[in-house]
C-alpha cells in the first residue's frame, strides 16, 4: 500500500517496526520521542491518541505494533465504514502474532497481515469468513482487475449465503475468467447460459456482465462491471462535453450496457486535444486513447464513410478507434447524432 504508517510504542515495538521497515522502505515509523535515538523514526511529541487520529485520517493502511484491546480503544472514534476505513493490522511486541483488524478485505487487511507474517516469519491471524473457509470473498471478487460491483447492497446477504454453504449460481459473459485460482467451493456451480442461472435454484448468484441486467434475480444477486468496453468517438471541435455523455447514456440504454464497463474513450488524435472529450471521459471517469489517422485507415469496419475519409484521411473514427483499441468486436456499430458527433462500442475479449 501507498501510504501506510507503523504505530510503536514500546522500544520492543520499534525493533519490530525498523525490521518491517526493511523490508518495506517506504513505510514510515512513528514512535514517541522520549525513545529518540535514530533518524529512522517519525518522533513525535503529542499523544498517541492524537497521534493514531492523524494517522488514520491520512493512511490507506496502519500496523500499531502494541496491544489489540488498546488499539480497538484508540480506532474507536474514528470508524467510518469498510469503503472509506484504512487498514489496520496490530502486532504484538514479540511479534509473535500478526492481527489483521479492520477493513480485512476492501481495505486490504488481510493480504496486508499475511505479507508482513511471511517476511516477519510469524503467523498471520485473519478471521473473515470467507478466509477462513477458503470460500469466494463476494466483495473481492474481480477487484485486482478493476472490476466494480453494480450496487453493494446485496453483498452483506450473499455474502453469508457463500459462507454457509447455500447454493450459489454464477454467470460470465465478459472480462476476465481467471479471477478465481483454483476449484470452485462445492457450494458453487457455473451456468453457461443466463437462462439457466434465473432457472436453477440457487439461493445467491454472481453475475459477471457488462450488459444491464433487470428484473427479480437482481434481489439475491451481486452484478459485477468488468471493463470490458472500449468507447469509440468521432466529433468536430465545437462539439459539447453535454452532447457526448447524452448521446452516449443513449447509446448505452438502447443496447443494454452498463457505463461501469467501460475501460476507456478512444479518438483520432488530432494537433489539439479536445476538451469537450476529455471532460466527458472524466466524467464516466476513464482515460482517452488516441490513435493516428494513418493507424485507423488500416482498420476493417463495416461503416465506411467517404466524407470522414475526405476530411479526416480515414474512413472511420468511432468504428476504427473502438476496434483497435479493443482487440475485439463492435457491439455497437456507428451510430450518428448529427451533424458532428459518431460513437461505436468495442468490447474487449478477455
């Protein structure tokens, strides 16, 4: 993690810290200054209660090397929620245990715990359940490929239906099949048809799609959002931020795909960036790609257009762009809102 702080309190705990330290340098120390004999350490003078509030407001992750039960009492005041919390990990002054303590999966907790164990050579405890089990963590699942969950309502439920052992359904049409390493739980059974999933009895199910989904399996589903589409874009100069986003959500609605699968806009690079395109971009929150007219002439389209070709020295943008780009297939061929605006949609085969 980025920003993660190391909380000692005892001289014992500051051996422990400078260790980890070595083997994760840009970690930084934090210990009171009545221990101050090195360069190596943060020193502070106020309290430790002070001291752990700024920590925890301005860290992504926090190992307190001290007592669990205090720990707990100095967090207290400052949870949140298990988007928003660092995460905490405690260790005791023999580091003899490492405690993954908050925010165990989102927050990262729980790898945290077991990567500092191993190079400590101590033991990792981890107690989420899912962890424990061995079984899919609902809340993890396609998270170090930039997958995003569609509505975390449900997760807390289906959740519990996979560490109890119910029945779970799950079906992917799109993104990456190597989110889950090994065999599946037993609890679990894979549908290669939609129609099949709504028809099984699973009491919980995970849907992996970039398309939209709707209807009752929605109440015991978690939909997943891998980035699996690539936004093709032709447009003049003076074309507005405004009509690129409406006429995309257009484009998207009439298809039935969702924006949280979109992986990037993608253009004819021109001598001046556009602006409009890059608001808009940062508005889905996604980068822009830009490609040479010389590269999308290359491309094979189904909507060639001989006054683009004149204009631009392509034949398509939006088409071309979103095709090279994906490495895949149109799902949504050119569609034009005039008189200065095309948008396609490509999406990438994983």
């Amino acid at each position: 993690m980025e920003r993660t702080a190391i909380l000692a309190i005892t001289k014992n705990g500051i051996k422990v810290a400078s260790t980890i330290k070595e083997n994760f340098p840009t970690w930084q120390i934090f210990a009171p200054s009545k221990f101050a004999d090195s360069t190596n350490v943060n020193w502070y003078d106020d309290s430790t209660t002070a001291k752990i509030a700024e920590l925890y407001k301005n860290n992504d992750a926090i190992i307190c090397i001290f007592s669990l039960g205090a720990v707990i009492r100095l967090i207290a005041p400052h949870l949140g929620d298990k988007k928003t919390d660092p995460a905490v990990i405690v260790i005791d002054d023999k580091a003899n245990f490492v405690i993954s303590t908050l925010s165990g999966h989102l927050g990262g907790a729980n790898e945290l715990a077991a990567d500092v164990a191993k190079k400590l050579g101590t033991t990792a405890v981890i107690t989420t359940a899912a962890d424990v089990n061995k079984t899919i963590p609902v809340d993890l699942v396609g998270r170090r490929f930039g997958w995003s969950i569609d509505d975390d309502s449900t997760v807390t439920k289906i959740s519990a239906f996979m560490v109890n052992d119910e029945k779970i359904g799950i079906y992917q049409d799109a993104g990456e099949r190597n989110w889950w390493e090994g065999d599946l739980p037993k609890n679990v059974t894979v549908y290669d048809t939609f129609e099949k999933l709504e028809q099984s009895d699973s009491k919980g199910v995970l849907i992996i799609t970039d398309k939209k989904i709707t209807g009752e399996i929605l109440k015991n589903a978690v939909v997943y959002r891998p980035k699996t589409l690539v936004v093709g874009i032709g447009l003049h100069g003076n074309t507005t931020k405004e009509k690129i986003v409406e006429c995309l959500n257009v484009c998207l609605e009439k298809f039935g795909l969702s924006h949280k699968a979109i992986a990037r806009f993608v253009s004819l690079k021109k001598p001046q960036e556009n602006s409009s395109l890059v608001d808009a971009a940062k508005e889905f929150g996604v980068p822009v790609e830009y490609f040479e007219r010389e590269e999308l002439a290359k491309v094979r389209i189904p909507n060639p257009s001989v006054m683009v070709e004149a204009y631009e020295g392509t034949a398509s943008v939006s088409e071309a762009a979103s095709i090279l780009s994906s490495k895949g297939i149109l799902v949504v061929e050119k569609q034009k809102f005039p008189p200065d605006l095309t948008i396609a949609v490509a999406r990438i085969e994983k």
